[in-house]
C-alpha cells in the first residue's frame, strides 16, 4: 500500500496523518485496517449503525468495538435511524444510510478528529458502481468512476480485487463479521455483484476493462472540465452567463459547478438539464424549482441559481448596535468622519445620521404597506422602490430594513431613507454592513 505516493507526500509526512477507517466489520474494511495499522499509519476507525438489520447491525458494532479494543487502536461509535430518515425525506434505504453516514465523516474531518477518511472501495466495487451508473444514463463524468483519492476521503485500495483481498484475509487469519443482507439481490448492488460475477466467467479480464474505462473517461472528463468557465458568486448565489451556455458538454458542466457552489452536489438530472437550459430563451423573470431547494431564474443575460427560502422569518428586533445573524447585518456606531470619501466600493456598506433614527426604530423584514422617502422629496411604496433598484423579487423576502413603523429608514445592502441622509450636520452615523 503506497499511501505516499496517493496523496503525493513523502513517508515520514504520511506517517504523521491522522487517518479515520471506515469500519463496518465487514471483510473489506478490516482488511484495510489491518494492512494501515502493518505499516505503521496512525489509524483509527469509525462504526456507523444504521439501525437497519436490527440485533444484527448491533452485534456487528459490538464486534468492531472489541477489535479495536484488541488492537489498541480509538473507535468513532454512532448509531442513527436510516430507515426513519429515509421514509421521512423520500430516499431509498441506500441512499439515506450514505447520507446519514458521510455526514458523520464530515463532521470528523471538520472536528479535526482525523486528517482522512479511508474507505474499503476496492476494484470489484468500482466495476460496480460504473454500471449501477451506466444503468441510471450517465455522461463522461459518472464514467470516471471513484477515485482513489477525493478530497478528504481516501479509497487506497481501488486497485485491488476481492479476490486478493481474500487472500490477503485468509493469510493473516483475520476475523470479521458478514452482513446477511450481502445476498439480498432487492439491493441493486447485490444483484449486479451477482451478474458481474456471471460475465466474469466469460469476460474474466472485466475489472481491468472497467478500470481502463474510468481512466480514459478521467481524461476526457478533465479535459472538458478545463475548458469550464467559474459561475459568478454574489450574495449568496451563482451567475452564469447565458452566452456560456450555447455548447452542451459545456452547458451541463456549468450548471453541476453552479449547483455545486451552493451546497448541491446530488440529484442534478438529465432531465433537470433540459428544463435549466430551456430557461436560456425564457422571459426575463422565469423561473425554476428543482431538488435540495435549487431554484434557476433568468435574470437578463443570466441564469442565477439560489437556494429557496425556508419561508421561516426572524421576529423584529429593537435598532441598536451589534451583530444579528439572523438578518445577515451588522451595525455600529462611528464618528462622521469614519465615511470614506468615495463609496463606489459597491460592498453596500450604508450609513445612517445616528441622530435622524428614531427610539422606536427595529431592524425586520419587509411588510406590506411598506413605504420609503425618496431623495428628492415624496415617498413611494417600498416595492416600487426595489423595481427601482432592480431588487430582484426572489430577494426582497430575505433582505433586513431598518423601520419606523411603516417608514422604512433602510433596506440594508440596498439603499437609505431621504429621512436618515447624512447632512454636514451630522455628527455620528450607524454604519450598516450586510454580513457575506
């Protein structure tokens, strides 16, 4: 096992790593264990009972617990409801228990509990997975396969076949537990594991092929990727421009990073492509709701895609200085002085003549009825002033305004009051910044 040269460090640097196996019990992942702990890595491990197979998954966890009791080595222990979770969310049982447990791993390597996670993915599981993805339609990118290394996760032994694997088990002498539910072909897994099996007995150099397959489709797939321009990050969404959208190949990978950059890596389908990219010629305005709260709208010469609201809103507080998370705000109070002389910075920084607010001002989010002074003089409905200021109306929602009952002295980010302008009078300002 070369894990220097996986993650393109020397050995004394490897050997300083913390690295996290994932251990079900199960003959792969004790295998790995065993041959990180032979050379000398720093391991530990982490069980997940999914709750699923009922005493069963309870005896497997106990018995990970005494083999890494026996091996001195520490165990990360959780138990969660993947059955319950994934009745809740709509997601099969596969798909919930991963969910369930890579956000366990997440939080490990968050925690610093551990530098990696290393799974027992081996060559027979990659053979796999490539053609559960073939099955579900997939383009270049589901060809690549699973990489041996991915971010912070580690699979060192990708290259090696279950049946060597099986060899290495049966010399060492190794004990493990088997999972009854292996034979279970209701699983799609299992039944292709069954079928992969069947082919081998005709095409026995299949794992190879498969292998040479996820390599030349990693090249193509990078290839591509090079030629992918940045979604345009601002307020909490992704711009891409429509005019990058006229090549598929390109236009597919665009919305993945667009998506991507908001948090969604999952779910993004053939079918959801076709009704993103119909947008292109959509009117201005149009929009599009998908999975994971994703929605597309056609912004002028953009797509932008953004995150639905909870539709939960903050209650109002009283005006004062501080940090409110809540409405991604902060206030303070500085000297006339501290303004800077030019305000094109565009970060929508405001301020405020601190004596112009009133005692009973509070910091909420829009109501109806709304109004706002105009410089200038008159006043006008909150919401046409946001058309004014090409707030989009996806925004208007989640932004904070600073109010006098229906009087609004600020919308932060956005504009001010004619009522609160800064005069060569003023003496103090509340500066009003919009937290990123």
């Amino acid at each position: 096992m070369d894990l220097p040269k996986l993650l393109g460090v020397s050995e004394e640097e490897a050997k300083k790593l913390k690295i996290c196996v994932a251990l079900s019990g199960g003959r792969d992942s004790v295998a790995l264990l065993d041959m990180l702990r032979e050379c000398g890595y720093d391991v530990s491990a982490v069980n997940v009972e999914h709750g699923i197979r009922g005493e069963e998954s309870v005896s497997d966890s106990r018995f990970v617990s005494e083999l890494c009791a026996s091996m001195g080595l520490p165990l990360f222990a959780y138990s969660v409801d993947a059955p319950a979770f994934s009745a809740q969310n709509g997601y099969t049982l596969e798909q919930g228990a991963r969910i369930l447990r890579y956000r366990i791993f997440d939080e490990l390597l968050n925690e610093k509990k551990c530098d990696y996670i290393a799974l027992a993915h081996h060559l027979d599981d990659q053979v796999e997975t490539v053609l559960m993805r073939i099955l579900r339609g997939t383009g270049i990118k589901g060809l690549t396969g699973m990489r041996a290394v991915s971010g912070r996760y580690l699979r060192p032994l990708l290259g090696v076949s279950r049946a060597d694997i099986d060899r290495y088990v049966r010399e060492r002498g190794l004990r493990y537990v088997e999972d009854s539910t292996n034979g279970d072909t209701a699983y799609t897994r299992n039944f292709l594991r069954g079928e992969i099996a069947t082919l081998k007995t005709r095409f026995p150099a299949l794992s190879d092929a498969v292998a040479r397959l996820c390599a030349n489709a990693r090249e193509a797939d990078e290839y591509i990727d090079s030629h992918v321009p940045e979604p345009e990050l601002k307020g909490g969404e992704a711009y891409v421009k429509i005019s990058d959208l006229d090549e598929a190949a390109i236009a597919k990978r665009l919305v993945m990073k667009a998506a991507k950059s908001l948090g969604v890596t999952q779910d993004i389908e053939e079918r959801h492509f076709a009704l993103i990219l119909a947008l292109k010629d959509a009117e201005n305005g149009k929009y599009l709701e998908l999975t994971h709260s994703l929605d597309v709208h056609r912004q002028g010469d953009y797509l932008v895609f953004a995150l639905r609201s909870d539709g939960v809103r903050a209650e109002e507080i009283h005006f004062a200085e501080g940090v409110f998370e809540q409405f991604r705000i902060s206030v303070e109070k500085a000297p006339v002085a501290d303004i800077p002389s030019s305000l094109a910075s565009g970060d929508g920084t405001l301020y405020l003549d601190a004596d112009s607010v009133p005692f009973d001002a509070v910091i909420r989010h829009r109501r109806e009825g709304d109004v706002i002074a105009k410089f200038g003089g008159g006043s006008k409905s909150l919401g046409d002033f946001l058309t004014d200021k090409k707030v989009p109306k996806r925004m208007r929602d989640s932004l904070a305004v600073v109010a006098s009952g229906k009087n609004v002295l600020a919308v932060a980010g956005v504009d001010i009051s004619s009522s609160c302008r800064v005069t060569d009078a003023t003496t103090e300002v509340y500066k009003i910044s919009v937290i990123k």
